[in-house]
C-alpha cells in the first residue's frame, strides 16, 4: 500500500494538466480531468479499501473484508486518522466472533481515532458495551450502553441496545433455584 500523500501528487499534477488543457483552449479536458482529480482527492478522505471492505461486510462475507484489509499494510502512513479509526472499527467487527480481548483493543482504538458517523461511534460503544459485560464489569457496560443510546439519534441500535439492558437485569437479578414454592420437602410437609 502506498502512502496517502502520493494521492494528493496525483491530483495536483492532473490539476496543473487541466489548467494547461484550459489554457491551449480545450475547455472540455480540463473539465474533464478537473473531475478526475476529484477522484483521488476523494480517495485521500476515503479509502477505497476500507470501502470495499464495509461492501463485503455488507454482504456478510468476513474473509472478503479480512482480504480487503489487509491489503493495508501500514495504516498510519497510507490512512488519514478518521480512516484509521474505520480501519480499527472493521477489524473490531471482524474479531469480535472469535477473540473479544482483540476485539476490544480495536474498538477503543477506533473510539480514540474518531468515527466520522455517529451509529458507527454508537455501534463501537454498544460492542464495547457487550464485552465489558462478559468480562462482569457491569459499571462500565452500563455507561457505554449509554452513551451509545445518545448516539444512536435515529434508532438504529434501538434493538440491540434493548437486549443487551434486558441482558443486563436479568443478570443482577438473583437465582431462584426453587420458585416461589420452596422445595419440595417442604411442599411435601404443608400437603400434609
């Protein structure tokens, strides 16, 4: 992978092209190649990797994202730092099925790069949520669930974040191993 500079070059120098092309008279080149710089500016904020990534995320294929992510292989010098904490988020998305140590490595990477969209931030926050609960540290799964209910503005995660509070009261509620009966003993000596 290339440095993310090199994308900046490129656009330049297709910039100084269009301007010449606007000079010798060419109007519609350099409108042309105006456009065609817009490109890799774009592709300079938005990576077309991780693109291709959140693509096959959609479609569930996990290998395809893992193949499109690692074809980044020095994320600080090819990724702006938004791009960087996607990077981090997809990885935590990936990891999560398997290894939830890693996991969480990469979504408080993610959260400390910063997402650009906020149910991605809330979505964070709600897997991180979730493997603070599993570890039985309650206090902070309970402030990460919600400050990801904050975030989650238009109600995507309304669903998930129902689940995992469900989850959680029904974890700080006691055991009952008898009902409300007692045991069967006891049962035994009232019928008589």
């Amino acid at each position: 992978m290339y440095n993310k500079i090199i994308k900046l070059i490129i656009a330049a120098g297709i910039i100084a092209f269009a301007v010449y092309q606007f000079s010798e008279g060419y109007i519609g080149n350099g409108i042309m190649l105006i456009f065609l710089s817009l490109i890799f500016v774009f592709l300079y904020f938005k990576n077309e990797f991780i693109l291709l990534a959140f693509l096959r995320l959609r479609k569930q294929d996990f290998d395809g994202a893992k193949k499109w992510l690692n074809k980044i292989k020095n994320p600080e010098a090819a990724l702006v730092r938004k791009q960087q904490g996607y990077y981090n988020y997809l990885h935590g998305i990936m990891v999560s099925q398997s290894n939830m140590n890693d996991a969480e490595k990469y979504f408080k990477k993610a959260i400390s790069l910063g997402l650009s969209m906020d149910h991605d931030l809330a979505m964070a926050k709600l897997n991180l949520s979730g493997i603070a609960f599993s570890k039985r540290r309650k206090q902070e799964a309970q402030k990460l669930l919600s400050e990801a209910q904050k975030l989650d503005k238009q109600g995507m995660l309304a669903d998930q974040i129902k689940m995992m509070k469900d989850n959680m009261k029904r974890a700080q509620m006691p055991n009952q191993h008898y009902g409300a009966g007692g045991s069967l003993r006891q049962q035994k000596r009232r019928s008589k």
